[in-house]
C-alpha cells in the first residue's frame, strides 16, 4: 500500500482556477442552520446542474448557460438575478425545448440529490409489469431529492413537476445514486441505519431493504456496470453489496473513524473512500486491498488521534472521469486534487466550510457546496491520458482484478492493469 501524505510544500502545488461561483441569497434575518448545502450533482448528459440552498430548496440550473454566465459576467452569480433573467428568457414560447431553469419548493430540508436517465429497452424487474402511471421515454430526465423527513420526491427536471412520493424511510435521507445502466433503479441511504432499493420504472415501488449497518448510512454509489454498491456510514467500515442478488459482498475494513463518503472510478477498478480519519483510500474493491493512502494530515496522526477531532476530517472525495484525479475537500478549508499515480495534491484550492464535492459530466470543473449553502467551482488539472491508461480503463470495464492476474502477461503488465504500479 502507498502512504501518500500532503508533505510537498504548499508553494510548489499549483492553484486551481476559480471558474465561478453560484452565491445562494441570504436574508438578514435568515437562521444560520438549514442553509447549508450537502450534496451537488450533474445530469449524466451535462444538461443540468443541481444543488440544495438550503431551507427546502433546489436548484436546478442549465449547465451550459451556467459557464457561459460566468464568462459573461465573472465568477460571483448571485442565484436571485439569474433566476429572474433566465426566467424571463424561457417565458417565450421558442424556448420550451431548451433546458430552463427551475427553483424547487421540496417541502423540508434537502439532504440528498440525484439525477437519473430512462434507457427505454432497460426492463422493470418487476414480475407484473402491465400498467404503469409512468411510461419513461428515452429522453427522460429525473432527479431525486432525500429529505429530512425521509421522504424522498422525484422530480421531471424538464418540467419540473412532481411525479412520485416515495416513503418508507424512517429518517434523514442522506445519500441517493441511480444505477448507471439506465434501469432508473434507484438507492438510498439513511439515518435508519437501512439502505432502500426503489424501481422507478415499476411506479417507485421499493424491491428491497439492505441491512449491514448499526448506525447511521451516510453515503451510497454505484459501480459503473451497476453490478455492485458500496456504502458507508457512522462506523469504521465500508460496505460491498452484489446489486444482481441484493446481498453483501464483504466489509473493508482499514479506516480508523467514521467513513462518510464514496465513489469508483469510471472502469469499476478503484473505490475511493473518504473518512474522518484524515485520509483517502483507494481500494480495489474486488479484492479488498487499499492501494494508496491520501493523507491530509502531516506526520499521519496515530489511530487514536485519527478516530477523534483531528481538525482534518474528510468531508467528501469525488473521482473524475479520466480515472486519474480525485477530489477531497475536508475541514482545513482546502479542496485538493489528487493524481492517482502522484503522492501529493496536484492541485489545491481554497474553501471553507466545505460539505460536498462533484466533477462535472466531461471532468473540465469541479462543483463544491458549503455550509451556507453556496456552490463553488474550479477548472480541473488537464491532463491528456496515456494510451496505456486508456487502453487499462478499457480492459478493466469488463474484467475485475481476478481475471486479469489471470491472463498469461509478463508481471509488470499485470501490476499495471491492477493499479499497483
């Protein structure tokens, strides 16, 4: 396992560009509590781009007019006026095809947002499937919002109206992800200590209720091929499920406080994992190993130093689409961008009271969401891939790691396609 702590000096990281920034209105006398932002998200296609500002509400914004927004009018975009400008634009009638923009009452707290697409020849799981309130075409866009309550609303983002009501949950929605593959299968998890399987395509009907976990689930996703789900949560574990049969795979074990948030990289071979114990795992989660170790913190604090308040907790870790750079923004009021082959931050830039980040669908920025409800972006380190990477990316879609130490190749070819080298 490589250790990689932060202990290049500060100077010689480069300082990602600020892109812009979506400030969320605030009124005088405005609580403090409730505005915060936890969780931003893009459309799979990049049409949208979504986040909660806190006090019930969504907002759902055209991503390309976002950019060029910003280029128009610097980076500060205070969300009020260009409600109304794009609102005014989109009252014509010409412009009903184009994506518009729309600010959501969701009726309590937002906690969790996802987006999710409709692959119409991708079939309910369910047994009768003759009549349905809802038949999805291919152009169809969702995005799911989890709620204090633990309700969780699905939305039509083109409309914006509310097409179902989902409840079953008994507390805080923290974390929703759709399955990848189009099937608008979609997970949430929960302060119940429970993580919920709905088919959207069946009406929301919930398949199956997944338990492991003895506290709170804080966060969920998807393997690219949607075979797989990892969870973590309130504890020192994180959990591997078989999405085919709705049983767990195995627990990871290797963090030393709570695990708060996760993601794969976009051949499945990778999990990134983020924890208060100021560090970031990859892991392979086919076999369980970690393959490296970001640190926020220098010299590595001890296991009982790391399970306490260390001041560097991890708050959130995003992998981008090359399958090279990863994102982790924690309490240091620094967001970093990690290279999976590099053992500092290749990339820094800073934030403070950051709670969530996101790449955008092509990987060129990064979104942040902060306590006060505001959202953040910086241009992402550019790299060009190497065929070799992408030729790896393209081998580890289809085959896990135990087919591929399989394959009759020379050893070194072998630690490259399993990221060990």
């Amino acid at each position: 396992m490589a250790s990689f702590p932060p202990r290049v000096n500060e100077k010689e990281i480069v300082r990602s560009r600020t892109i812009g920034e979506l400030l969320a209105p605030a009124a005088p006398f405005d609580k403090k509590c409730g505005r915060e932002n936890w969780t931003v998200a893009f459309a799979p296609d990049g049409s949208y781009f979504a986040w909660s500002q806190g006090h019930r509400t969504v907002k759902l914004v055209p991503w390309s007019q976002c950019l060029k927004n910003f280029l128009l009018h610097g980076t500060k975009n205070i969300t009020n006026s260009s409600s109304l400008r794009l609102s005014r634009q989109n009252s014509d009638g010409g412009q009903k095809n184009k994506p518009r923009e729309h600010i959501i009452d969701c009726g309590d707290i937002v906690w969790s947002l996802a987006f999710g697409s409709s692959v119409p020849e991708k079939q309910s799981r369910c047994v009768n499937i003759e009549w349905h309130r809802f038949r999805f075409g291919q152009d169809q866009l969702l995005l799911a919002t989890g709620l204090n309550n633990g309700r969780i609303k699905i939305w039509d983002v083109y409309t914006g109206k509310l097409l179902l009501n989902l409840v079953d949950h008994t507390e805080v929605v923290r974390d929703l992800t759709f399955a990848p593959d189009g099937s608008l299968i979609l997970v949430s998890a929960s302060r119940d200590k429970t993580l919920r399987v709905w088919d959207l395509k069946d009406d929301g009907n919930m398949m199956k209720v997944l338990r492991g976990h003895q506290n709170w689930v804080y966060s969920c996703a998807f393997s690219p091929d949607s075979s797989m789900l990892c969870s973590v949560g309130a504890s020192k574990a994180v959990f591997l499920w078989d999405m085919d049969k709705y049983t767990m795979i195995q627990k990871l074990e290797g963090h030393h406080h709570d695990v708060v948030a996760c993601d794969f990289s976009p051949d499945g071979a990778l999990l990134a994992t983020a924890s208060y114990d100021t560090r970031v795992y990859i892991w392979d989660p086919h076999t369980g190993d970690i393959l490296m170790e970001f640190g926020h913190l220098f010299p590595p604090p001890t296991p009982i130093f790391a399970g306490g308040a260390n001041d560097r907790w991890v708050r959130s870790v995003s992998f981008s689409h090359d399958g090279l750079h990863v994102a982790s923004l924690a309490d240091d009021k620094m967001v970093r961008f990690w290279r999976i082959d590099e053992d500092y931050p290749v990339q820094v830039a800073p934030l403070s009271n950051g709670l969530c980040c996101a790449f955008s669908t092509d990987g060129s920025v990064l979104a942040a969401g902060t306590h006060d409800g505001s959202v953040y972006f910086w241009a992402t380190p550019r790299h060009v891939p190497s065929l070799q990477h992408l030729c790896r990316m393209s081998i580890r879609r289809v085959m896990p790691t135990q087919e591929v130490q399989g394959l009759p190749i020379p050893s070194k070819v072998l630690e490259f396609l399993s990221y060990r080298i």
